[in-house]
C-alpha cells in the first residue's frame, strides 16, 4: 500500500461515489431512524440528494476538487429537503471554497476543510456534542482524524480513525434526549434511538476512508 | 398530604422524562426518597392506572389513564375545539401543515396539529412545547401581552435552539412591535432547519391573545428567496380573524391592528 500525498478531483469524485452508493443502500435504515423523532424522510432526501449530486460530478468530472465539492453542496442545498439539506449541503460547499481553487491538496489541509464543515454546521445549527445531531459524530471523527495525522498516520489510517469515532459517536446519541432540532421539543420520545443525521455522518467518514484506501491502491 | 402529591406529580415527570421504564430503586435515586415512600406511591399511581406495572421487566412506565386526561385536557380546550374545522380548511387551501398553540410558561404549547395533506409521513406534534421566542405561534401571542407580561417573557430563558434563533432580548422585543403593528409573526429557521412558520394571533372577548393559529413547512416554500408567500399569509390571518370572531374577539382585534 503506497503513502498518499497528494488528492485531487479524482479523489473528491470517489468519496461521492462511496457516498452516493452507501446512503442508498442504506436509505431504509435512516429513514427508519428519522421515523421515530423526524418526517421518516432523511433517508428518501439524503439518497437523492447525493444521487443528483454524484450525476453532476459524472458529468462534469474534471475541475478542481474545490470546485466540485461546490458542486456537491450546492446540488445538497437545493435538493434535500429538512435540515439535512442546508446542514450537509452548506458544510461540503464551505470545504470546497476552503481549498479557493487548488488543484490538488494533502492530508493535513482535508484537516482544514473538515474543520470548515463542522464549523458551518456549528454556525447554522447552533449545536454541542451531546445535542444528538450531526456534531456527535462529526466533532470526534475530525479530532481523530487530527490524532491520527500527529502521531504519524497517512490519510488511510488517519481516515479509518475518523469513521471508528464517528461511529462511537453515532452510537453514544442512543440514549440521549435531542436537544436541537424537532426532536428537542417532542418531549422524551428521542431518547432509546439513534440520530439519524449522526449515522449519516459516520457512513460519510466510512466513505471518505474507502476513498482514502482506493488512491493508496493494494 | 401536598408533599404526597408533589412527589406522585415527580414520579410522574421522572417516567415521562425519557427513560420509559424505571424500577423502584431507580425512581427513588433519581428523586431522592426512600424505596418505602416511592413505593407506597407508586402503588397509589397503580391503583388509578396512572402508571402500570411492565409485567416482563418489573418495572413502571406510565399508564393508559395518562392518555385520557390528555385527551380530556384537549377536549376542553375551548380554542382547539374552535380550531378544528379552521385548521382544516387552512390546511386545504394552503396545501401545509398547520399547528394551534397556547402559550404556557416559557413555550407555546401545541393543542391541534393537522398534517400536510399530502399523504407524507409526519409525526403529530400534539403536546410539543416550543420555547416561544422561537416559533411564530409563540411570538404571535406574546407580541399581544401586556408589558409586564413581555417583560416576564424576556427575562425568561431565552434557548438557541438554531443559528437563527433570536436570543438578545432587545431583538426580541422589537420583533414583537412590528408583529403587533403588522398582525402576524414569521418565524424562518428559528426552531428547526430548513422550516419556516408563519403565525397571527386569536383574540378573545378581553382582547387577550388565547394562542395562536400557524402555518409550517420548509423554508423554500413559505419564504421563497427570503420572501414571505402573501397568498398564504393572507390566509393565516384570515383564518385567525375567523377563529378570534369566533371566541367574540373580533372587534377588539380589529383594534390592534
């Protein structure tokens, strides 16, 4: 397996396709979670919405991977209904801009672009790890990520960190009380079930550490 | 005998509280008795079928009588049972949901909720208390209270519940005069993401706010590019005209505006 050291839009059109595949295999189970606190609608939106972004990337597949980021979010902004939409669309559209025309980038400045996602989030949605949202997973999996860089992993090892603390993320909302979203204001009925928008955070950073090992090769 | 019935009421708010199921010892932790007086308690609770006994695990969970007080408390609502039929229409005309709130304390609580009429699944807000700063039903009420009351309101807590949430009292306040001056409240993305509200007030006989009749759905669609849907809008507070006349509010209403 060869160091990574360099991604470009290749790199950023994989991880969507990872994505794009993942959400729609696993679209029922989401939706199934959402049903319970939500509209049962986060596993429906979130499959299209990163089905028609992946259609545009395919389309267009050769700018710069800021660039297409962009488009990924812009594409999540307008075609994801709820809160999902503006949460994932806003915060994959900051990481493009984040890289401001670059063609390719390293493992420490996705770092930075992750950390300009979770701050976007965090600026929208005014939300803590521990609120049960997104920030659950996300704000464990970017600070493993970062350990992992420090203590000398390559962008596999960095990224496979990232996805195992997402997941111990995802799974800590369990027994907690939602305290932003609809679900805050639903009384107790959130508690005992999983934050759907947690789980589709963890499947980004299981799709982004797949992407990670196809540019290592075998 | 008040203390008997303030912890039942704590027991109560314990099971409801997120945990559906707890034990004897549990419930006497977390509230701070002893196991004899949770448990004489608990059996009361029993007796009337206030809370039941989950025959598998041993432990309680709360009881089937819970949900007829609900729906007696519902019943005799007398702006839900107004609201029916309004709703209904305004959910037909507007092709969104709609929800009825009264205010209680720091939040609006949510008597009637008719869903979008579009055969999604949604889940029934009926009981949902929304902090009041953050929902149009909420501010639309509260912009009608009398300044001691706003004043109350403001020094209450104020949650972010979004980035948009509006937090500093000062905001607050004057979001509620041009309610007041305007008729109605808009609320975008100030509870939940991507969902927009828009809210007028029913004025009863005194001229008091009783609560609120809304509009709710995505953003996109209430507040296209930024700008509120007049045409639904104008439906809202047609319909909150037609309910405030209703409880005899009316004229007074007329007054406000």
């Amino acid at each position: 397996m060869g160091r990574v050291t360099q991604l470009d839009g290749g790199f950023v059109l994989r991880w969507m396709r990872e994505m794009a595949g993942d959400i729609h295999d696993q679209r029922d189970f989401l939706t199934q979670l959402d049903a319970a606190i939500g509209d049962a609608d986060h596993g429906i939106n979130m499959d299209r919405g990163f089905a028609a972004a992946l259609a545009k990337l395919e389309a267009e597949p050769d700018g710069p991977p800021g660039d297409l980021l962009e488009t990924v979010g812009t594409t999540l902004v307008l075609s994801v209904g709820g809160a999902a939409g503006p949460l994932y669309g806003s915060a994959i559209r900051q990481m493009g801009r984040a890289l401001d025309g670059a063609k390719t980038f390293d493992a420490e400045t996705l770092l930075i672009l992750l950390r300009a996602g979770l701050e976007e989030v965090q600026r929208l949605g005014a939300a803590q790890v521990g609120d049960k949202t997104i920030v659950d997973a996300l704000t464990p999996a970017i600070e493993a990520y970062e350990r992992g860089l420090r203590s000398g992993d390559d962008l596999v090892g960095a990224t496979s960190r990232a996805h195992a603390a997402a997941e111990e993320g995802m799974r800590a909302t369990i027994p907690l009380q939602a305290r932003k979203g609809r679900a805050s204001y639903l009384g107790a009925r959130s508690a005992g079930h999983q934050d759907p928008g947690a789980t589709s955070t963890t499947i980004l950073f299981d799709s982004l550490q797949r992407a990670a090992a196809w540019e290592a090769g075998p | 005998m008040i203390q008997s019935v303030r912890r039942a009421a704590s027991i109560l708010r314990e099971l409801g509280a997120g945990q559906p199921r707890l034990g004897i010892t549990e419930l006497a932790d977390r509230l701070g008795l002893a196991k004899a007086t949770v448990y004489g308690l608990i059996r009361a609770l029993e007796e009337d079928e206030l809370v039941e006994r989950d025959a598998e695990t041993g432990k309680y969970r709360l009881g089937p009588a819970l949900l007829q007080l609900g729906n007696a408390f519902l019943d005799g609502h007398e702006l839900r049972a107004r609201s029916l039929l309004w709703a209904d229409s305004l959910a037909t005309r507007t092709s969104e949901a709609v929800r009825v709130g009264v205010p209680n304390r720091w939040n609006i609580l949510i008597v009637h909720h008719v869903f979008r009429p579009d055969n999604s699944v949604q889940i029934l807000e009926v009981g949902a208390a929304i902090p009041w700063h953050a929902s149009a039903l909420g501010k639309a009420t509260a912009a009608y209270r009398d300044e001691a009351g706003i004043g109350e309101l403001l020094a209450g807590p104020l949650p972010r519940l979004t980035g948009r949430t509006i937090v500093e009292p000062a905001e607050l306040r004057s979001a509620l005069e041009s309610i007041r001056h305007e008729g109605h409240a808009v609320e975008d993305q100030e509870a939940v993401i991507g969902e927009a509200e828009l809210a007028a007030p029913v004025i009863d006989h005194d001229g008091h706010a009783v609560g609120a009749i809304g509009v709710v759905g995505p953003v996109e669609r209430l507040l296209p590019d930024g700008k509120v849907r007049e045409d639904v809008l104008a439906a809202v507070k047609e319909v909150a005209r037609g309910l405030s006349r209703d409880l005899g509010g009316v004229r007074r209403f007329a007054n406000h505006r």
